[in-house]
C-alpha cells in the first residue's frame, strides 16, 4: 500500500495581534512542520511584520495595506 502525502495549509488572519503571534505561534510552528503556513495581514500598524519578518523566516506574508 503507498503512502498518500497530505499537503496542509495554515491561513492566519491577522490585524495588530503581535500579541497573539507571539504568543501562538511557536506552538503552531512545533506542530505543523510539514504545513505551508501564510499570515495574511490586513495594515496592522503595531509591528506585526516586522516581529514575522525577524523570527519566523518560513511564514509566508500576505500583506495588504488597507
């Protein structure tokens, strides 16, 4: 019997949750180390990028600016 790989994707929807990132995602990343994981940001404006950008290389960014 053969394997089936299963391709997951993770979408986190964010706005200002620097918090929440900080506080989830390490978890999320430990768990999910086969997953795509994209963050798509809606303009936050308290460092949300940045803190990504720095510490989880990996994520991938769907930045809007609005």
């Amino acid at each position: 019997m053969e394997t089936q790989k299963i391709n997951t994707a993770i979408i986190i929807l964010n706005w200002n949750g620097i918090d929440l990132l900080k506080k989830f995602l390490p978890t999320l990343m430990a768990k999910s180390k086969n997953a795509n994981i994209y963050i798509a940001d809606n303009a936050s404006t308290d460092n949300s990028i940045k803190f990504l950008e720095d510490n989880f290389t990996n994520i991938k960014i769907l930045q809007k600016d609005r």
